[in-house]
C-alpha cells in the first residue's frame, strides 16, 4: 500500500535509499538525533498529541542505520544549529557527543558549514538528498511536512546547491573539533 501524506512517502524512501543526504538550517537531522534531542525538539514544538509516540518513530527511523548494509549518511549542518540550545545545556551535550560518534562511523560523513560563510545556497531551508534504486529524488522541508521533489531536472537543482554547500564546508576532521569547541562553551 502507498503511503498517503508525503512524509510517510519520504519515509518509505528513506528506508529503501542506498544514499541519504540531509543538509540541516535549523536542526540536527532526525537520523542523528538522540531521543532526549527529540522529545525536547517535539515537545517544544507542541503540535503532537502523543510525545512519546513521535519520539518512538522517529527514532525508529534511525533503525536504517543499524541494518546490516546501511545507507551512506552525508550530512550537512548549519554551525548555528550546533549552538542552538534544544532542552537543556545537558541534553544539547549529549547530543553533540552522538554527533561526533556518528561521525566516526564507516558510511557517516558529518560536516559542518561554519557562520563565516554567510550566505550560501542553504539558506533558504533543510532538505535532504536520497539515491533510491540509482534515482536521486529530494525532499524539500516545510512546517508541518514537506514536498516530494521527483523531476530529474528540479532534484538535479537540489544536487547542485547541496554540492555548493558542501564545497563551503568544514572538513569532518575540522567538523569535530568545532563540534568539541561548541560543546566546551555550553558547560
């Protein structure tokens, strides 16, 4: 059966995909999040009934990444989204330290685009890559959802702009040590 709203599509995708690409404006991507970054994260939103359901799907998503071939994850984070306080100063701690395990995972890339940049092709909002069966489709967040990006040529837009950011990156190395720098500041 096909899923009905665009984020059960996006889901599905992600579950099939042999590539998943976020690049985050605002939030640490879902698949990275730990559960107390989640239930701070979707309790503060206050737009579910059920907390713990949510925070149970999400991180039942994350399941992908421990099946026994997962995804490439290549993420892209805003710096801002690193010093912004979801929860407690512990929580974001926390949060940080999953950041830098992750990221020494085979198949997990985690780079950062440091606040010098200024402006640059994300700006504009989080979306995220995926390469399901050699196709790239993207996914294009929203409040409240998202949109399903699926014309070659639009998610080829995405591709470039995605690949632009990156090019203004931090290397992961130089990732981790910013990581490790904004979680000394938040003691």
């Amino acid at each position: 059966m096909r899923p009905r709203y665009p984020t059960q599509q996006f889901a599905a995708y992600e579950r099939r995909a042999t590539v998943v690409s976020p690049y985050a404006a605002l939030l640490i991507p879902a698949l990275l999040q730990t559960p107390d970054y989640a239930r701070a994260l979707i309790a503060g939103g206050q737009i579910v009934d059920d907390v713990d359901a949510a925070v149970q799907e999400r991180m039942a998503r994350q399941e992908i990444l421990r099946q026994p071939d997962p995804p490439d994850l290549w993420v892209l984070i805003k710096e801002s989204v690193l010093w912004d306080c979801i929860g407690t100063p512990e929580i974001m701690r926390a949060q940080l330290v999953h950041l830098i395990e992750m990221s020494q995972h085979r198949g997990v890339v985690i780079r950062v685009v440091p606040r010098s940049v200024g402006v640059h092709p994300g700006v504009d909002g989080s979306f995220t890559l995926l390469d399901v069966n050699g196709s790239e489709i993207a996914w294009s967040e929203a409040v409240g959802g998202g949109r399903l990006v699926t014309d070659p040529a639009i998610v080829r837009d995405y591709r470039v702009r995605y690949d632009r950011i990156g090019a203004d990156s931090l290397s992961r190395d130089s990732t981790r040590k910013l990581i490790a720098e904004v979680m000394e500041a938040t003691q």
